[in-house]
C-alpha cells in the first residue's frame, strides 16, 4: 500500500487533483487513526486542506479533522466557492 501511496503523491507534484488528493487524505488519515504518527495526520491536513479550497465538499473529509482543516483553510476560504466551507470556517 506505501508503494502506491507513493506513486499516487507522485501525480500531485505538478497539479493538485482533488480525487487523488482526498484519496491521499484519507489514506494518510486512516493510517494515523492505526499508528498515530504526526507526519500521518499533518499529511491528512494538508491534503485535505487543498482539497477543500480546490472546491470539493465538506461532507468528504473526516469530521474529526475538521475543527483543524477550519483553521487551515480560514484565511483562504474567501477563494473558495463551496458554501459548507465558508459554513465551517465562520
């Protein structure tokens, strides 16, 4: 599974893509969930931080990451046009 979490991240070095990027997230995410590493969980955030401000819906990521991703994406969320993202952050 890291050798394909690898190439998969390797697809977002040029442009970000939102299906990959939430692949990534949850990946990262779920991986945290098991072994509770910061790196999984800091990954998790960034992913799905772009995730959200590339315009996909809230309802995607984890509800435990969204207290954090509302301070991650606050000062960028006027960009975004996804209303629950402006819900979550204000």
């Amino acid at each position: 599974m890291e050798r394909e979490a690898r190439e998969l991240t390797g697809l977002l070095r040029n442009r970000f893509d939102p299906e990959v990027g939430e692949i990534l997230g949850w990946y990262h995410w779920l991986r945290f969930a098991v072994t509770d590493r910061p790196s999984d969980a800091d990954a998790a955030l960034s992913l799905f931080t772009a995730f959200l401000l590339s315009g996909r819906p809230v309802e995607n990521v984890p509800d435990d990451l969204l207290p954090n991703l509302a301070g991650a994406v606050s000062g960028q969320a006027g960009a975004s046009t996804e209303p629950a993202l402006l819900d979550l952050v204000l």
